[in-house]
C-alpha cells in the first residue's frame, strides 16, 4: 500500500541503497505469565515431554477444548496459540525467544508429540506468554516501542512491518488500529 492506494495482490520489494540510514527494531509483544514449564524431551521442533509428561498432554491441558479435535486426531494449532505462544528463557533474566505451537501429531511407534515453528532444545525452560489486549489495539504500544527504537539513530522518510504468521493471526483485521492510534500517528506526521 502507499498514501495513495493498495492492492490486494501482487509482490512488495524494497531496495535500500548505501546513502540510505536504516533503523531497525525487532521485538515480540508479549509478556510471560507464571505458567512454566521445561522441555524434558525434544528432538528440533518437535517436542515429545515438557516436565516428564506428554507433551501432548501438557500442552491440551493449557489450550483445552479449543484444540480438542487436533489433540485426538493430529493437526494444526497455531490460529489458538497465536496470541499467547510458548517462549524459551535466554540469556539474561527477562530475554526470551517466542515459538508458537505448530501442530499435534505422532510418530511412527504412535508417540505423541508437540511440533513448534522453532527448535525447542531438550531441557529448555518454556514460558507461556501473552499479548494481553495487543490484537484488539492492532499492537500500538509495540509499535510505538519499534518506531522510537528503529528511530534512535536515523530519521526515517520510510517504514516497512514485517508480520510472522502467527502475529497476522492474532493482529487479524486490527492492524490499522494500530497504525492510526494517536500516540503512534502523531510520530509518523498523520
């Protein structure tokens, strides 16, 4: 889209040339809760046991019947976990990774398992985040917190939001609001 139009299909590209400064900011608009967990078998994405139990299980008991069909048959879950993922504690207290759920299945043998769209290493500690009211204010103060960080050094004359699919999901049709909500507005000249 511009000022002036937008289109429903078709490819973007951006091209950055050297003369241009570039700003950027990367973030996840989550908070963690209490809810936490370790991952105490797990092969990359693909998680067999958080803390000695069925990953499976442990993960049905947090969504609940939301997922109920996929947990005893195998599918997709990001659409129920894209506004609240799973995260894994990095570094420093406060740094996490976010990695939403990606489906339930089972392997040949008939275990199940919890595959993620991130490697999980075995014996990482998983916390449960949440977007709070994020989806329903399009994630204004997110990106109020991007725009001033990608802003510290460089004026910008352009911007460009880049959305994983989960965060679509959960921003949905919402991403406007956020776009026009007054304390971000009023950094862009709107």
């Amino acid at each position: 889209f511009s000022a002036e139009a937008e289109s429903g299909t078709g490819v973007s590209m951006v091209g950055v040339g050297p003369a241009v400064g570039f700003g950027a900011s990367m973030l996840g608009p989550y908070t963690p809760t209490t809810i936490a967990a370790t991952a105490t078998k797990s092969d990359g994405r693909r998680v067999f046991e958080i803390d000695g139990q069925p990953a499976s299980d442990w993960v049905y008991n947090w969504l609940g019947d939301s997922v109920k069909n996929e947990y005893e048959n195998g599918g997709l879950i990001l659409p129920q976990t894209a506004q609240s993922p799973i995260a894994i504690q990095v570094g420093g207290a406060g740094e996490y990774v976010t990695a939403h759920c990606a489906a339930f299945g089972k392997d040949e043998q008939g275990i199940s398992f919890v595959d993620f769209f991130a490697p999980i290493p075995q014996g990482s500690k998983l916390t449960i985040m949440d977007s709070g009211s994020g989806p329903q204010t399009g994630y204004a103060s997110a990106l109020n917190q991007a725009f001033d960080d990608a802003t510290a050094s460089v004026d910008p004359r352009a911007a460009l939001l880049v959305y994983c699919g989960g965060m679509a999901i959960a921003v949905g049709d919402n991403l406007n609001a956020g776009l026009q909500e007054e304390g971000f507005a009023s950094k862009i000249g709107k």
